[in-house]
C-alpha cells in the first residue's frame, strides 16, 4: 500500500498499519504547572492556537468557550493559513465552523464535525487538514468587552513530506439578510410558495464560489424565518444547483428541494443528526425562527477541474426573503482565490423573537 493510502486509509481498516509520523498536540495547558488549562483572550486580540514547521496533517480539534457577551459565538473568528499563504483558508465563526448558525449550541453527531455534551458546548472537527511546510491557526475576539476563556486541542501528525495529490482544506461563511426575494402582500399564498418559475438559476443563494482545481465536502444551511404569517410559512422549497466547471444552466447537479438536498423529506419539523446529513436546529410552530440542516458530502463530494459554485434557490423561484446564512467545506489545490467575512456586527443573528407567526390548519403541498 503505497504513502498516500496510508495517509487517508478508511478510518477502521487503516487502524493496524504502522505510519511513519509523529503524533504532536497544541493546546491551552496551564504551562505554569497549574489548572488554569485555558487561553484569555481580550477584546480585539488574535490568540496563535498552532503554528507548526514543516510537512503534517491536523487530524482532531476540539475547543469549548465560554464568555459573558450574546452571541459570542459570531464574535470569534477561527482562521487558518497553510504553508505561509497570504490569505486564510479557514476564515469562519468559531461556532458556524463547528456546525450549527445562529450563536447556538447543541448536542449532535456528524461524522466530520460535532456538538458534544454539556449542551453541545464540547466541539469537535474531524476534517483532516494537510499542510507541506506548516500551519498556522488563531482565533480572534471581536468582542466588545468581555474575556473570552478559550481551551482547545488541534491534534496533528508531523511527516517527513506530505504525498501527491493532496488537497488543501478550506472553509467559508456567507449570510445574506434578508435574501432577495418579492413581498407576499395580496399574493395567493399557494401561489408564493409554489408558482413561478426559475430557467436560469439568477438569483439563488450562493453557498460557495470557487476556482481551481479540488471537490466541495458539504456545508450546513441556516434560515431565520422573517415570513410573519399564520398561513403555511414552510421555508424550503428551493431546489440545490451545483454549478461545475463554469457550466450553463441546467445544471448536472439539479436538485428537487431544500429538505431533499439535507436527505430529509416532507418538510421536516424534527431534530435529527447522522453521520452525513442533519437537522439541529428544525424550528418552531409552521417552521418559524431559526433552523439548521447539514450535508457532508463524505461518500459523494463533489469533483471540479476549473471552478464550482454551489447554490440553493430561497424559496420556490426564489420568492422568499429571509435571514439566510451558511459555512461551506471544500479542498482544492493552492493557490485559492481569497475571500472575506463580513464585520461583527453584520454577523450578529437577529433576535430570537423575529419571525413566522402560527398556523392555519392544513395545506396540501408536494414534499
């Protein structure tokens, strides 16, 4: 078995082969000897988690936080550069990267990523994230003027050198609030959450846009329900389009709907986790306030040779405005193009209170 298969062997069948790496650990331990097993991390101040010298791969983080200020979690940056990029690779809220939106927290099982007791306050990433000649990871407070006590662990092999043909990991998070969509005064409301149509494409939320040469590994989907109704306010009926290789529309990867792109069906109101797809967050009463869906492509990324722009229509045709954010997962060959993130206080979620009335009695609609 040559380097390369030793290095990404399934995670059962490779246990018995001896690798040629060293197993190497940072983290937040009290170096004074004492228990004070944790970073302090002030208003405004970037805390260097790892930065490692030479060939690797990070195989295991785990962080949990606590601090005093709301929504926190939108408020601390993760980021990650790979062999001395200029760019960050990683640039995400700490608490979108590990899995659910919305400043929120809990208990949940993905195979790549996870939510652990108490609470889901326990994170866990388990995306391997290969590196030639070093990595460099930090978290930024972006706080106003609370401390932030940080613990963590990044878990990671050192090699002599890393073998052909690996990607480099990358992760992106994008909001739009409120989408672009229509308003449903003196519209049927069969009509605004199922009529229409959309040949193109236009318009459609943008989970990830990128270029180069790599496969899209998944993303986790969040949507605060602005619609305030008490007629049927179900959020998802957008279909998924994965656009690859600078193609046209249609689309080779066209799906039927929102629920059908997180492997769930009939527009689902319960919370469930499983290796691959998820909901964490599935809503209240006619799916009002905020939900959570994810979908690992672990068995079926998604392959591109030039380029690939994964979208999700918002609402049939794209009819629906609401608070719309997202965290995509892909590798790729470097150099990546760069991206950004948007400033705090464009990150922060909207009250929990916003959102979709009750509901009046049944609607017949397709799953």
């Amino acid at each position: 078995m040559d380097r390369f298969e030793t290095l990404v062997g399934s995670p059962l069948s490779g246990l018995p082969m001896l690798r040629d790496s060293t197993s190497r650990r940072a983290s937040s331990w009290d170096r004074t000897g004492g228990n004070d097993d944790r970073l302090h991390i002030q208003p405004g101040e970037e805390a260097v988690l790892a930065d490692i010298a030479g060939a690797g791969v990070i195989r295991h983080i785990w962080v949990t936080i606590a601090c005093e200020e709301p929504d926190f979690l939108r408020k601390i940056v993760l980021r990650a550069w790979w062999d001395g990029e200029p760019e960050p690779s990683i640039n995400v809220p700490i608490g979108d990267f590990f899995g659910i939106g919305h400043a929120q927290t809990r208990n949940f099982s993905a195979l790549p990523l996870q939510m652990s007791p108490e609470d889901g306050k326990g994170f866990n990433c388990w995306f391997p994230m290969p590196f030639a000649k070093g990595a460099r990871i930090t978290a930024t407070s972006e706080c106003s003027d609370a401390e932030v006590l940080f613990y963590y662990y990044v878990d990671y092999e050192e090699l002599d050198s890393l073998p052909d043909g690996l990607g480099y990991f990358h992760a992106q998070w994008r909001r739009e609030d409120p989408t672009d969509g229509i308003s449903d005064a003196g519209v049927d409301n069969k009509d605004y959450e199922f009529g229409g149509t959309n040949t193109t494409g236009d318009g459609n939320y943008t989970i990830l846009e990128a270029r180069g040469r790599g496969h899209y590994v998944g993303c986790h989907l969040d949507i605060h329900n602005l619609r305030r109704t008490r007629q049927w306010n179900w959020y998802g009926e957008g279909d998924d389009m994965i656009f690859v290789d600078d193609e046209p529309f249609p689309p080779s990867l066209h799906g039927t709907g929102t629920e059908d792109y997180f492997n769930t069906s009939w527009c689902p109101t319960q919370e469930y986790s499983a290796p691959y797809h998820g909901i964490t967050l599935p809503g209240g009463e006619n799916w009002s306030g905020k939900i959570s869906l994810y979908r690992y492509h672990v068995e079926d990324p998604v392959r591109f040779r030039r380029s690939i722009r994964v979208t999700i229509e918002h609402g049939h045709a794209n009819k629906r405005m609401d608070d719309v954010s997202s965290t995509a997962y892909w590798y790729q060959a470097e150099p990546h193009e760069p991206f950004g993130l948007l400033p705090v206080e464009r990150r922060l979620p909207r009250p929990d209170g916003e959102g979709s009335e009750g509901v009046e009695g049944p609607f017949d609609a397709h799953p």
